[in-house]
C-alpha cells in the first residue's frame, strides 16, 4: 500500500510509506506549554506516587474531549497540562521494522535498525534466554528511535505474533513461532519480557500480542469464521495468550481481523473479561488498523460507526487503528455514541485509564522521561547488537539431513555456492531495512577465502525482443532505472534480464542494466527496472512468461493487484504498456545465458556443491495471501536435481518461511540444511554451519507434511476433530516437530522420577542423564512429551510439557531437569465448563523430537472421575463432545456462542444419565425457516427419542423457547441432536 498514491488499499493495512512520512506530517515538536515548575508538582508527574494514583489525577484532569482524543492510534496533545501526542503501535516482529531515515529537528541521519531473523526461524532456537537478549536489544533500539521522533516511533511495540502455525500454508507463517502452544507462550514470554523490561512500573517498552484470536487464513480473512468449539478454543487457541499475559511479559492484545464463531474478534467479549483476568496489570488492548471500519464495511455487522464503536469499546478494547492519522471519524462516533446512550463517560474513562495507565508506567509524565530515557541512537545497529543477531541466524538453522557426513565441510575444500538466493537476501513485510547484507556467497567466501569459491545465481539471463520489428526491451543504466522500452537491435547488457523462478509460473526479472528489478511504473501501465526487490503491499514485480505457438511469449504482469488488461503490448514509441491479451506483442525470449549450465559448471570446478533455494517472501505468501503451494518452484527443483547429478556431495540450503515439500529429500542430496530468511547476518551464520565453526542446534517448530494431502482445509480450525498439528496428526511426514541433527551424537539415559504418581495439584521432577557421544561440543534441545492413556475425551497423540536447552562437551554428561504439573495435563471439560485433570496414567515420552523418543516412563495421575452427563440442566449446545457439519455462531452480538447447524449435522452429548427417562426436551432456538431437530440415541442414525418441531422465529438473533416429548430416553446414553435444516441452538434441557 503506498500512502502517496491514489490506490485502493486492502482494508485496514499499515503503510511504510505513512509510518516513514509521518516526521515530515507530524513536523511540530511535541507540545510543552505549561511552565515546568507548575507541571512538576501536579501529582500524576510524580513518580514517587504508585502508578494508579497518578493515573487517577491525570483522568480527572482532562474534559471528556481530550478524553475521547486518547482513544485513537494518534492521540491528540493536551497542551494544557504539557502533554504531547502519543502515537501506539511501532511493529518490532523480529527488530525494529520499517526503518529508514530518521527526521531529527529537520536533519536526515540513516540508521537501519538490528534485522533478526524470521518468527519462525526465532521459534526454531527453542532458546526463551536468547529470546529474552533479543527481546532487550529490540526494545532499546526502539527507545533509540523514539528519542529521535518520538511521532513516527512510538513505544508501545506491536509484538510478538502468537497465532499458532497450525497450517503451514497460512501466508503469515512467518510470523508465528510454532504450531505448539507451550513452546509459543514460553518464546513470546522471553520476547516480550526483554522488550518491556523486569520493572512492572517502568516499562522499557509496551508490548502487545497480535491477534487475538484463532486468525490463521488469509482467504476473506474480514469475513471468514473461524468455529471454534470450547475445547480447541481453552487448550490450544487461547494458550499462548494466557502464558506471556499471565507472566506479565506483555502490556496488551492486538484484536484480530477475522470473526470467532461468527462475532468479529474486533468486538471479541474476552477483551474486557478472560484476557483481563490473566493478570492483576492492566492492559491496553487495541484494534488492528481499519478493523473498525471493517465491522461495517466487509464484516456488514453493526449498521454504523457510532454503534461499532461503542461495542469495540464495550468489548474492552481501548484504542482505534483506523482513518490513518485522522482521528476526526472516531471521535465523532463516539460522541454519537455517547449522545444516543451506547456508552457512557465512565466507558470512555475506563479505555482512557487503561491507555494513562501504560503511558505513565513508559515514563512519558515523569520529570526526567524515566529511567529508559537516556537511551538513544548510539544503541542502534551496534557491534553487540550485530553479534547477536548473528547467534540468533545460527541458532535458527535446522539441519534436516546429513548422510555420509557431508557437512561439516572442510577446510581448504572448494566450494560451489549456486542458486536463486545464493547472493542477495530478502526481507519480509515486517522487516526492518537491512543496515548492512552478508549474502550466503559473501560468507563462505569470507571463510574459505575467495579463490576457492566458485559461484552462479542459477537464473537464465534472457532477452526479450519484439518480433514485429527486430528491436530488443532495454531498461536505464542509471540507479533509479527507466522505463522498459524498446530500441537495441542487438541484445546488449541494458537488454538482458535474470529471471527468478518463484514457482507456479511466476518470475521477476532483474535488469542486468542496472540490477534492479523490473516493475510497474509509479503504479502506471508502463514499467521501469527500479525496484531493488520485489515490494510492496501490492507486488508490483510478478510476471509470468506464457509460451505460444511458434516459440513466442507473451509477457504476463502478475502483481497482487491485478488489472483487468495484464499483458505486455509494445506501443508506437518502444515503451512497454498493460494491454488486454488480444492486444499484447508476441516476443521472442533468446536465452543468453542458462542458469543451470553455469550452476552446474561451477559445481564441476568444487568439492562440495551448496545450492541456496527457496521462497521471495513478498511472493510466496505474505499477509492476505495464502500459499496454494507448499512446493519449492519447479524451476528450483530442476537446479537442485542438475546440480547434484554434477556433484554428488551437494548441500542444499532451503532459506524460506514455512514448511516445504520437498519429494526429493530422501532419495536426492545428501544434506539439507533449513533456514528462515535470517537477517543482515544470514550468510556469515551460514558459513558458520557449513564449515562447522558452530554445530546446528535448531529444532523445527512445527510439522513438515509430504503434501498437501495430509491436510484438511486452511479454513478448518478444529485441531481434535480433524487431527491438526503433530498433537493429533496420526500420518507420517516427512520431517516432525522438533526434529533437527546435530554434528554430534547424544545419549539419553534412564530418566530419574521424582514420584511416579501426584494429585490433582502435584509436580513430578524428572532428571534424564545426555551424554555427548560425540567429538565435539553441541547443544541438545531436549524435549519432554506426555500421551494420556484413558481418558473420557479424544486426547493428543502427544503434547509437550517442557524442554531443556543445553551444551553439552564432548563426552560429558548433563543431568537435565524437567517437569511435569498435574495441571498442565488439565484439559477442558465441556459437561462441566471448567479444567479438570482426570485420573489416568500418562506416558511421559523424553527424545531429541516429537518422534525420536529416547526414553520412556509412566506416571499416575490422582485426579477425578468424571461423572456423567447431567443434561437436566440447561447445557449449552456448543459444549457438545463430538460433531459433524455444525459451526459455531455468534449467540448475540455481544457475547455467546450457539451451534449453526444444517440439514443432516449433528452434536453429540456423550454418557449422558437419563435415569429413568427424560420425558421433555426443551430448547432455546432461532433461525429464518422453519425445521426440525432430532433427538437420536447411541448415533446420529440410532433410536429416535422425540422430534423438535423448530419454528421460524424471525431472525437468527430471535430465540425463541420450544418443547418436544421424549420416549424411552433413559439410562446412560450417548445423546445426538440431529438437524433437520439451518437452525441455530442455544441450549436444551432435558426433563
């Protein structure tokens, strides 16, 4: 999205380009009017005072207008009492992102902040204590910015991301951590307690989780559901929320775009209840830009603004990310609000605290900005920093496989570094600029020394020439390019282009001209080679290359943000314009040079042969797009095949996002090497593992499938019923979850229980010997699992409890702690609605992964029995046991969930105790067709018990109470409610 041009934008996005022009549109300084003295002694500057005190007295100082200017992201000033503007919301995901220039007092001065690498290579450390180092480094960094300007760099941070990576073709996967829930909370802990500091009163930065809740799809992602049943939503959903919440490592959710059970996440009721009672700090939850407008403009749920927003606020969501920095369209909805009774001033006062809350713990109103204030910009992008961003890219490597002992490579051997993304790196939406690059080509050459090193992008350098009059497409020399026309009759360097393989068709092509890639002009119909990379919310770098009859293309422009005419047509003047196909010149591609055969050249000349492929993240699925393919391109795939049959000893290193398929793995090079993409560092860390200067220690955060036939649809969010994640997946893949080789070996022995039996409230101590088996030091992620054996509900195959990280010499022995708490084996029972943890025995299951389990051990567990079923009472129908085709909906729009079922959908109550007979159902109904409602014994296709004649009761919100008589419904049972037709249940009773 580009603030600067007249585009349609994806609804609700952030913009680089208004966060980067927002020193030049904030240009005044803050406001600071009042005189000192006077503004010293009021009591909310005083930081002697507890922090609720001063919140309270800076409350009752403002009016209900300044009030209502605090609840956008761009908080107006009060220059009455010396306070400037606040802006919320800087995104930190994996470094400080979006940096370029900084304004300082009309100066211009670069300072690029610290890149780490991706979420998901972050969640691959398994490693909460680096975590919490690059958690600090963030946080200082952004003090630096925000001593600046603090307009553009605001101190509450938009991080971390926690939704869980339960779908690897979710187009954010790169901004989670796991599909595990514990190993998310646990990360996202470290994170945001490194950003915020260990003081709860003075807070180093404001950290905020993103999103709540459930908002794993890009597809309709404003207007898709995800239906979440109770159990799905407390043991696994919810969770990673709860842990960095309830360890008071974070200051705030960020609401998501998607609806849970039919009520936009916007308007989610936990806002104001479940998240707050986490924890005993206050929060300040926010919106996810343009979510407000979205519940009346995709979402069609409220009728106005004025209405939206008193229920956002109502929800407890404090702040709106909307209308950019005009804030003018949420206040005046709110005092409509106001005036028509939606809200009172004691809502608004509620929000407002929430928001006075967090600032004066940042040390905004203290006299001398609080102790974090004397950080600036000397911390940005320093030698310390750099070094740890280079761990962190280590760490995050994942060898998936090592035969023959390819790897490490020796040195003195030479070596072919080949590939797409052998000599450049790429950074994501969510990056900060790279403040300086270390390619992969750059690192090994530093380390085996330049003239044993032989390179090759692997990409065809073509020329495309317009057949109809000889001439070839040319790009500028200059820097900042030119528009693509036509002219050389030869194919010169300004006519030569590196096409880039991303799989399904689509490339981007680099002009050799100048070494910027080519795409659309200025959002025009002409195109220019100007682009470092690919970029951008709308893409504007995609082509596809479509062969017809008589071996001419057609040049296809492909960006996310498609016109209705995308094909290339050569105008009278050479220039390059969209055009419908009919209108489109044919060209002829002349391969100038192949990327293969110059691969593979260079493979011959070398001992060890690396190929660097993968993903181009603004391509291959980003944020409102979703992978339609798990596959590495098919281009890529035939450089790895050629290169091996080359070299035999080759290393492919797979540097993307996400899980990949790769069909090739076991029978085709003999080592595979994963990595995020990693940041400035990325190629020195690669050389670090290549050469062995440090032993692969990451551990894969979440599953990699053989295709995407193991998977269900990206929009099925029941994990139990539709076995998701290695919790329930019961196929084989190709790479599990925690899986990752080491150089060395490691010995797992007999496992030390503390007790082999607990209560409900106990904790079992488990000690397990590792020995390093091997010659060298390496470190051991030692993961502990527990499968229970009997159990009233579906259980996980297997689940994490805790883990351990440690270096280990070679031929020493460390004794490992871990733990298992009764309570963690909780799961969440619907007949009752509350955690229980059940009596049964449990297999403790200690290995270096999910799969490779090295030790074994059984412990029992005193808990309860669960009794049966007692539907006399009103039960909810969204605490069923089991479904099929139901979904659940929004009970009123403003709290509750109802099951939406259809013809033929059922919900199973299990063991239920009719006693002697339930004579009378009862239940609370509403829908817009008249239906019916079966009650079924022992399946959905048993014994009729009775029939729910449902009525059209005028709405799906209009619920309306209705009776049926009941035959031979006694004893213990399993109770099915079989929908005749769209229906929405609330509850039942059975009498």
């Amino acid at each position: 999205m580009k603030l600067s041009r007249s585009r349609p934008r994806s609804p609700g996005r952030r913009s680089r380009s208004l966060t980067l022009a927002l020193a030049a549109a904030l240009a005044a300084p803050l406001v600071h009017v009042a005189p000192a003295a006077a503004r010293d002694t009021l009591p909310f500057r005083d930081p002697d005072l507890p922090v609720a005190a001063r919140v309270d007295d800076l409350l009752g100082r403002l009016t209900l207008d300044e009030k209502l200017g605090l609840l956008h992201q761009y908080q107006a000033p009060v220059p009455r009492l010396g306070i400037g503007r606040f802006k919320t919301g800087t995104e930190a995901l994996h470094g400080l992102a979006w940096t370029t220039d900084v304004h300082a007092g009309g100066a211009v001065r670069t300072a690029k902040a610290t890149v780490f690498p991706q979420s998901v290579g972050l969640g691959a450390t398994w490693d909460p204590a680096l975590m919490k180092e690059i958690g600090s480094v963030v946080g200082d960094e952004a003090r630096g910015y925000n001593s600046e300007n603090p307009d553009v760099w605001g101190l509450q941070l938009w991080a971390p991301v926690v939704n869980l990576l339960r779908d690897p073709r979710w187009g954010r996967n790169e901004e989670g951590y796991s599909e595990d829930p514990l190993l998310t909370g646990l990360l996202a802990t470290a994170y945001g307690r490194g950003m915020r500091g260990d003081d709860p009163n003075r807070l180093k930065t404001a950290p905020v989780l993103k999103h709540y809740l459930a908002n794993n799809n890009e597809y309709k992602r404003t207007e898709t559901s995800s239906s979440l049943r109770p159990r799905t939503k407390k043991e696994y959903y919810e969770v990673p929320f709860r842990i960095p919440i309830s360890n008071d490592a974070v200051t705030g959710v960020m609401t998501a775009y998607n609806k849970v059970n039919g009520r936009p996440a916007t308007v989610t009721p936990d806002a104001a209840g479940l998240i707050r009672s986490w924890t005993d700090e206050t929060l300040f939850n926010v919106t996810d830009a343009g979510g407000p407008n979205n519940l009346i403009g995709s979402q069609n749920y409220f009728d106005d603004l004025p209405t939206a927003n008193a229920a956002t606020l109502k929800a407890g969501v404090d702040s709106f990310t909307v209308d950019d920095t005009n804030s003018a369209k949420t206040i005046e909805s709110i005092k409509t609000a106001l005036d028509r009774g939606l809200l009172t001033e004691a809502d608004v006062d509620e929000a407002a605290g929430h928001i006075l809350n967090i600032r004066v713990r940042l040390g905004e109103f203290d006299p001398d900005g609080g102790p974090h204030a004397g950080i600036g910009m000397e911390v940005v992008n320093s030698p310390e920093h750099r070094a740890l961003a280079r761990e962190a890219a280590v760490e995050q490597m994942v060898l998936l496989k090592n035969e023959k002992k390819t790897l490490p490579v020796d040195s003195g051997d030479k070596v072919a570094v080949v590939g797409p993304l052998s000599d450049t790196l790429y950074t994501d939406w969510y990056s900060g600029a790279l403040p300086y690059e270390v390619t992969p080509v750059d690192g090994v050459r530093a380390r085996a020394g330049a003239e044993n090193v032989t390179t090759s992008e692997g990409v065809d350098r073509i020329a495309l020439k317009d057949v109809r009059t000889g001439e070839y497409v040319a790009g500028g020399t200059g820097a900042d390019g030119a528009v693509l026309k036509t002219g050389p009759t030869a194919p010169d360097a300004t006519a030569q282009f590196d096409v880039f393989d991303w799989g399904q068709g689509i490339v981007t092509l680099r002009s050799v001209a100048n070494g910027k890639t080519v795409g659309r002009h200025n959002w025009g119909s002409n195109f220019s080679n100007s682009q470092a990379q690919p970029n951008g919310w709308f893409v504007q770098q995609m082509f596809e290359l479509e062969e017809q009859p008589g071996g001419t293309v057609l040049l296809r422009y492909a960006g996310y943000e498609n016109p209705a005419d995308p094909y290339v047509r050569v105008l009278d003047d050479g220039t390059l314009a969209l055009a419908s196909k009919a209108d489109a010149t044919p060209l002829a591609k002349e391969v100038v040079s192949s990327g293969t055969e110059s691969a593979v050249r260079a493979a011959k000349q070398a001992d060890t042969a690396v190929v660097v492929v993968g993903s181009m993240p603004f391509i291959n699925g980003r944020e409102d797009h979703d992978r339609t393919t798990m596959d590495l391109a098919e281009g890529q795939v035939e450089l790895v095949e050629a290169v091996r049959k080359a070299n035999p000893n080759t290393v492919v290193v797979v540097e993307n996002s996400y899980p990949t398929t790769l069909p090739w793995a076991e029978s085709g090079a003999p080592a595979i090497l994963w990595t995020s993409h990693a940041g400035a560092e990325t190629g020195n860390a690669l050389a670090d593992v290549l050469f062995g200067d440090e032993n692969p220690s990451g551990k894969l955060p979440q599953t990699w499938y053989r295709s995407e036939e193991q998977l269900p649809s990206i929009l099925d969010y029941d994990i139990i019923e539709h076995d998701r994640t290695y919790q329930y997946f019961e196929g084989d893949p190709l790479y599990e979850f925690g899986y990752g080789l080491s150089y060395t070996t490691f010995r797992y022995g007999e496992p030390e229980l503390s007790r082999r039996s607990m209560g409900a409230d106990g904790t079992i101590e488990v000690t397990v010997p590792v020995t390093n088996t091997g010659k060298r030091a390496g470190e051991e992620v030692v993961q502990l699992y527990t499968r229970q054996r009997k159990s009233r509900v579906k259980q996980p195959e297997k689940e994490l409890r805790d883990f351990a990280k440690v270096e280990i010499a070679p031929g020493r022995t460390e004794r490992v702690k871990l733990e298992i708490k009764a309570s963690d084996l909780a799961f969440w029972d619907v007949t009752r609605n509350t955690w229980t943890v059940e009596r049964a025995d449990h297999d403790v299951l200690i290995g270096s992964s999910s799969d490779d389990v090295r030790q074994r051990a059984k412990i029992g567990v005193r808990g309860e029995r669960i009794p049966a079923r007692d539907l006399s009472a009103p039960t909810r129908a969204a605490d069923f046991d089991d479904h099929d085709g139901v979904v659940l909906a929004d009970e009123t729009k403003a709290d509750g969930d109802v099951v939406a079922g259809a013809a033929g959908a059922w919900i199973a109550f299990e063991d239920a105790h009719l006693g002697r007979g339930a004579g009378r159902i009862t239940a609370r109904v509403a829908g817009t067709a008249a239906t019916t409602i079966e009650v079924r014994l022992g399946a959905p296709d048993g014994r009729r018990a009775g029939t729910l004649d449902v009525p059209a009761t005028g709405g799906v919100y209009a619920y309306r109470e209705i009776t049926a008589d009941l035959r031979h419904a006694r004893g213990r049972q399993d109770v099915y409610l079989v929908f005749g037709g769209e229906t929405r249940l609330s509850e039942f009773t059975l009498k």
